[in-house]
C-alpha cells in the first residue's frame, strides 16, 4: 500500500497541539494562491474529494472558502487522518466532511457515489510514478462527467526544470528515493489522456509551481 510521507518534517512532537493536529510550512504559504485558481474553476456546489490531505490545513482553508461545497478530505496515514479530523472538530464548519483512508493506489476507492472534482497537492513528486497512475485512474472512476481534478505543484516542461531551485529540489528527493522527482508536464497530460480527461487548464503559481485543472470528458461518471 502506497504510503506517501510528503508531511513528515510536521510538528508532530515539537509543539503541536495534544490533540494530534499537524503543521506545514508550506500550507501556509500557498493555500490562499491554491484558492484563488479553485474559484475559478470548482464547480458551485456539490463534492470536491480531496487525496493525500496531509495535516488537513488545506481541506480547513479551502473548505472555509467554498461552503456551498462539500469537502471530503481523505489520507493514507493515519496521523495524518487524526490531525484532520483534530482540525474538523476544533475549526471546521459543517461542509468539512471527516476524513476518509484512501490509498491512491488502490483498484477501489471508499467513496458513497461520484464527485464533482478531485484535488491533490504534492503530491505525485514525493510518490511513485504508480501514484499518478493511480490518481488518474481513480479520477477516471468516481468524477462526474465533466468535472475535473486540480494538481499543484512543480513541474518539468518539454523535459527541463522552470527553475533552478525546482532542479535542485529534483535532485534532493531523488537522493531520498530513486523513485520520486519532479514529473514532465507532458508525461502527465499524457496520463490524463489515457483516462479520458482533457488536456489542462494551466495557471503559474508562485514559487515555480503550476496548478493545472484536467477535465473529465463526457460519456458517463464512475458506477
């Protein structure tokens, strides 16, 4: 099972509260820019399913953001699950669902019916090239027909780093895992494709990353 470790320098341990809730630096930083690019292109209601939620600051933000919308985080670990659903009881508003455990790579996902969108952050560059695979697949099953998963962050184009601290960032979690790094923009349309989703919509983000938006195409939602 695909265990992702993208919020593992937390501060779990270091200050964080007792009742289990998390903190990323970067969440900080880049949840307002994310938010910005989701009110241009969520739907107006129904059910964005977020994957790898980590500490959960994300789904608390963009669920405060968006209330006609209902936000289902979910995540593989299991403290990352306890400091989302910390954060749902000590902050989160009605529209904030509890946390589901959804490996990415799993051939079926525990979700009551099709969503109107998906949302991942960080998350196929600290994975396994199965992840995306999975994420796609999965988004190929449970969004609606004409809904869409949002990806953000750093990506190669026509196989070079936009930046030179996004290649020495490439060249650290290749160090850490051989099987982790920065993807190639056109690698992943390319696995979007294969799933019967459009190409992107793409938006620059700050600190030389992307958020990109892949349609489902029509011809039904997932059973």
């Amino acid at each position: 099972m695909f265990r992702h470790s993208r919020f593992a320098p937390s501060t779990e341990g270091r200050g964080a509260p007792a009742d289990g809730r998390l903190r990323a630096a970067a969440t900080a930083r880049n949840k307002a820019p994310i938010a910005a690019v989701l009110a241009d292109w969520l739907p107006a209601g129904g059910t964005v399913l977020e994957l790898a939620s980590g500490t959960g600051e994300h789904a608390l933000h963009f669920a405060a953001a968006f209330p006609r919308l209902a936000w289902q985080p979910s995540d593989p670990d299991p403290r990352h699950r306890r400091s989302i659903e910390a954060y749902r009881r000590s902050e989160g508003g009605p529209n904030l669902l509890a946390p589901l455990d959804i490996d990415v790579t799993a051939p079926a996902w525990p979700l009551p019916g099709p969503v109107e969108a998906m949302i991942c952050c960080n998350m196929i560059h600290i994975a396994p090239w199965t992840a995306a695979e999975g994420l796609f697949a999965g988004a190929a099953r449970h969004l609606k027909a004409g809904g869409g998963l949002l990806l953000y962050g750093p990506f190669k184009r026509d196989g070079r780093h936009t930046a030179a601290s996004n290649a020495a960032f490439d060249a650290s979690l290749r160090a850490q895992n051989p099987a982790w790094g920065i993807r190639d923009l056109e690698a992943v349309t390319a696995l979007a494709a294969a799933a019967g989703l459009a190409a992107p919509r793409i938006a620059a983000m700050p600190a030389n990353n992307l958020s990109l938006w892949f349609e489902k195409r029509g011809g039904g939602s997932a059973p």
